[in-house]
C-alpha cells in the first residue's frame, strides 16, 4: 500500500493547483491516467475570464454569469469566485505563466494584458496566451510541480475506485481512506491510502458520440463519487459547443468561440447568414443558443455542417491571434484566411458534478472535488464562456487552504488488497468496443441539443441493458483501462439521463420538447442524483 497525506487525481489545472498548494504540509501523489500533460485543460483555446481591467467590474462579470446560468447559479458562489479571481490569476502569473499581452495605444510602447471576448461577456476579460492558453497553464503549473520535492506523480495510473469505511464494512459516518488505482503498463491495482482524496478528472465529453474533448474525459469522477454514495447534481446540464471542426480525419478539434468574438460569423452552406433569427447578439449570442440554431439549421437543411466565416478580417491578424486553429485547419486543407470553416456542434463542458461546497468539500468525509468534476453553483443552468478555468484555480486554493487547516491525520484503518477474484483474461475485447459505441450514439441521439421524454425513457432502457452486461463483463473478466472507462461513461450516461429526466422544463442547457419553458418552481432547484 502507498501511503501520503494527499491524493490527488487529475493533473489538469484543477490537480495541480491543488497539490502545489498542499505540497509544504506532507507527501503528495498525483495520480493521472496517461502522460502528465494530458487533459481537457491541455487543449482550452480561449482563456480565463477574470476581472483585470478598468473598464470592468465584478458586478459585470457577476451580471454575465448569472445571466447565462438562466437562474440557477447560486449566487453567493459566482460573487466570491469572481472577486477571488485575480488575485489567483496574479499567482499564475507569478509561477511563470505568460498571458498575450498588447502595447497600450499612444503610450511609448508601455503593454498591457490583450483581454479577449467571448459569447456572453459584457466586456472583454478574457486572458489568454494567443489561443493556447492551456497549453501554457499546463506548462507552467507542471514546471512548478516538477521542482516541488514533495510531489510524486503517477503517471498512466486510472483510479478505479474510492475506498470507503462503509465499503469495507465499518460503520459512522462515510469517510474517504484512498482509493484503487490500476497501473496501466503492469496491469497491477494498487491501493493508495490518504487523509484527503482530491478528484480533480474534469468532464464527460467522451459520453456522447462528438465532443471536442479528449479521450480522457469519460466521467470517472463522476462515476467513482457516485458509486461512493455522494451526492451528483445538474448532470443535464451538458454545454454542447456550437464550433467543432467538421472534417472527417481532425478527431475533437475545437474552433474558440474567440473566433466569433474577434468578428466570425455563422452562415449556411449557401452562404447565407442565420445568427440574426435566433438572438440579438447574432454570432455572440450565448453557446446554448447558437448550438441549438446550428442544429435547427442543419436539420431544416440536411446538411453535416454549417460555416463559420472570419474571412473578412486581415489574414496577419487572423495568423496571429489563432496560430492554433490556422495551422491545424490548414493541415486538413482549410486556409481560414480564405476560406469558411466547416463546423458542427459537440458536447464540450459538464456543468453538474459532485456536489461541493466553495471549498471542493463533499459529503464524505476527506473526499475533496475541483475542477469540472464538482458542482459548486456557479455555472447553474449553463456556463459562461472561460469561467471553468478560473473556478478550478479558485476553489482548488480554496480546498488547499481548508484541508492544511484542518490539519489532515493519517488514515488508520486497514485497507484489504484489490481482489481480482477468479477474473480471466478478457476474451471478446469486441464486446467493450461494441458498448462504447453504443452508449455514445445513444446519448448523441436521444440526450443531445434537443430532447424529448420519450427519447430520455427510450435512453434509459437501452443504457439500463448495457449497464447489465458490462457489470457482469467487470466481475468476470481482469480490469482493463478500456472496460474501467466503459463502466464510467455507462454510469454517468445514466445519471445524466436521470437528471434529465427528473427536470420538468427547459432551462439554459437543458431542452426538453415537451416542456418547452422554463418552469418558475425548478428556478432554485438543483436536480440531485445519487445511488
Ligand atoms: C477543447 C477545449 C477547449 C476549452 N476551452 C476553454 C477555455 O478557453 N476556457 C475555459 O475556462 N475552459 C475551457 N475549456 C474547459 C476547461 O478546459 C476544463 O473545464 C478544465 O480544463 C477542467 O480542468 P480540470 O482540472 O477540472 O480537468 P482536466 O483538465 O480535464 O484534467 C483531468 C485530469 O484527470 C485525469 N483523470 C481523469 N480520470 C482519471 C482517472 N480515473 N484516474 C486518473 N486520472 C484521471 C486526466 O487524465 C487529467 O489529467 C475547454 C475544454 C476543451 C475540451
């Protein structure tokens, strides 16, 4: 058994905030399933929305927020992540990350931060490293932890499970011990045990058949918390965005909404454009507008995509700002300078999760949550472009400086070794391969942009079969990366098809034809689910 003070899963910008942090108040081990860059934090484009600028103000940014959470956020949460924002934002930059930054007009060649603008946002704060800016975090965040001592990572480690005192059959309070930890070249589970267990996985995108995230993303924070008891809410909430690349080779490559905040523009394959019958702000208007008028578009049409169009700015301008985009488009043949880009909607963010306080505490005991994992109340019915970055820096230091407080004592139960039991090796890997298809076409079909009861009933049989042959494919065969990931994109396809279907309305993301209002009794309500 490896013993530390602190567990920490995840190194996304979430994981490594955290642990950085905790690292001066005992031994850290950062667990994380492929190399330690890799992570829907690797691939964010468009920035971190703080207030950083004379002409803002935290009422705006506050204003913004709760607008495009349709009245579901809670308040006092996005008033506190907010206000906290820069001065996490002024640490970052003190640990060496590097924010684009512009001359200040008529100023000598003084310079100041380049704030972008996204959908939503009143006023540009977005800060970015051209449309990188993940790669830069990770970058930076990761040479921190590289010259922490106390920090071990474990690389090509996926977390299977959280150890529980109620699992192991004590009684009291439920309280996290650890948790097992399948190294993927050996193939041995190994038992971690800690104080405190920080689930930093981040999202869910891999659930659905298109998503702009990588294949990390499949739910197993979601999914290990649930399976421990802990309360899940919101899960219907899924930011689908509306610019996936469509291009039959680029596998979940995002074009920034910063596209359309620098002036691209959304158009038919005929050319024609279509923002100005959905929504005042066109192009602009919030994510779940536009990807619910891509869709209506394409439906109408028939066509696979619709384009998006920044032709009409300067070609050197358009080279600068999206280095990222301009290069991976012209690699599939697309000169963005010249030429619209072909685009579709895919599921981008989680906005439920486990449930958290501002302080990533859970209802369990020890367990912690940051990140895209938790639920804390700031994104409500929908999130606002660039607030995810900036709610993991907040509440991991927020989590880090309640769990040093606290003072965590080592754990003294005795955790039993993983039991493979009589498990074999598994003989038709066809059989994983065939469900993970299924359950993502199924969520694309019947739990996507637009849904109906019927669809979400039809969702939860299907998923309800697949749930039982791959539990009894999980009991009788050794676990593999591929069957773990399975089980958890299966598990939270059903609680997102539960939530759905507990929310008798239609609010900011979630879009029911059958209730095609917002409903005023649901306004507060969060929808919970847990096992
Ligand atoms: C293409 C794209 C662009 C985006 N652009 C923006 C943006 O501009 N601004 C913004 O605010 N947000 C953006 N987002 C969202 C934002 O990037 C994420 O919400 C945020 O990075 C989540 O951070 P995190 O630390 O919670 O999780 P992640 O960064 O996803 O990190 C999760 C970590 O957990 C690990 N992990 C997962 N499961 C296990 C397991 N079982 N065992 C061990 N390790 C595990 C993963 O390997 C990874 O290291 C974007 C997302 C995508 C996909």
């Amino acid at each position: 058994m490896r013993q530390f003070e602190f567990i920490v899963l995840g190194s996304g910008i979430a994981g490594l905030s955290f642990a950085l942090k905790v690292a001066k108040h005992g031994r850290v081990a950062i667990v994380t399933k492929k190399d330690r860059a890799e992570s829907n934090t690797n691939y964010a484009q468009g920035g971190i929305a703080a207030v950083t600028s004379k002409e803002d103000s935290v009422e705006l940014h506050v204003r913004d927020t709760l607008q495009a959470g349709a009245g579901l956020c809670k308040e006092k949460t996005v008033r506190t992540i907010i206000a906290e924002g820069p001065a996490r934002i002024g640490e970052l930059i003190d640990l060496g990350m590097q924010f684009s930054e512009r001359e200040i007009p008529e100023s000598a060649g003084a310079r100041e931060l380049d704030l972008g603008k996204e959908g939503g946002h009143s006023k540009r704060r977005i800060l970015h490293a051209k449309d990188i800016t993940g790669r830069e975090v990770e970058r930076a965040l990761l040479a921190a932890v590289a010259a922490s001592p106390n920090i071990e990572i474990f690389e090509n480690h996926l977390a299977i499970d959280l150890v529980t005192n109620q699992k192991l059959g004590y009684v009291g309070e439920p309280r996290c011990l650890g948790v097992y930890v399948l190294d993927k070249r050996s193939g041995v589970v190994e038992t971690f045990s800690g104080a405190v267990t920080m689930l930093a996985t981040g999202g869910c995108g891999k659930v659905y058949l298109y998503t702009t995230n990588p294949d990390i993303a499949t739910g197993d924070g979601v999914a290990m918390a649930y399976r421990a008891g802990a309360p899940v809410a919101n899960m219907e909430f899924i930011q689908f965005h509306p610019t996936c690349l469509y291009h039959p080779k680029a596998k979940s490559f995002l074009i920034s909404e910063a596209v359309r905040g620098e002036g691209g523009v959304l158009k038919t394959l005929e050319g024609v454009e279509f923002m100005d019958k959905y929504h005042p702000l066109k192009s602009l208007a919030p994510r779940d507008i536009v990807a619910r008028a891509i869709d209506s578009e394409m439906k109408k049409s028939g066509a696979d995509y619709v384009l998006l169009d920044i032709t009409h700015r300067p070609a050197r301008f358009v080279m600068d700002r999206f280095p990222n985009i301009y290069q991976t488009c012209l690699r599939y043949g697309i000169d963005i300078t010249k030429e619209p880009i072909p685009v579709v909607p895919a599921a981008h963010y989680q906005c439920g999760g486990v449930v958290t306080n501002l302080d990533g505490k859970t209802e369990i005991e020890g367990l912690y949550a940051v990140g895209e994992v938790a639920c804390t109340g700031l994104h409500g019915a929908n999130r606002l472009a660039s607030n995810s970055l900036l709610e993991a820096l907040v509440c991991a230091h927020r989590a880090a400086r309640t769990v040093i407080s606290a003072r965590p004592k080592r754990v003294d139960y005795s955790i039993p070794d993983w039991q493979s039991g009589k498990a074999n090796n598994p003989d038709e890997m066809v059989v994983v391969s065939h469900n993970w298809d299924e359950i993502r076409r199924a969520m694309w079909d019947y739990v996507g942009i637009v849904r109906t009861t019927k669809r979400l009933q039809r969702a939860e049989k299907r998923i309800a079969n697949l749930q039982d042959e791959i539990q009894e494919y999980y009991w009788d065969f050794i676990v593999t990366s591929d069957l773990l990931e399975l089980r958890n994109i299966a598990t939270v396809a059903e609680v997102i098809i539960a939530s759905a279907l507990q929310r008798p309305e239609s609010r900011g993301l979630h879009y029911n034809l059958d209730y095609p209002n917002p409903n005023p009794d649901w306004a507060q309500r969060d929808t919970i689910v847990r096992k």
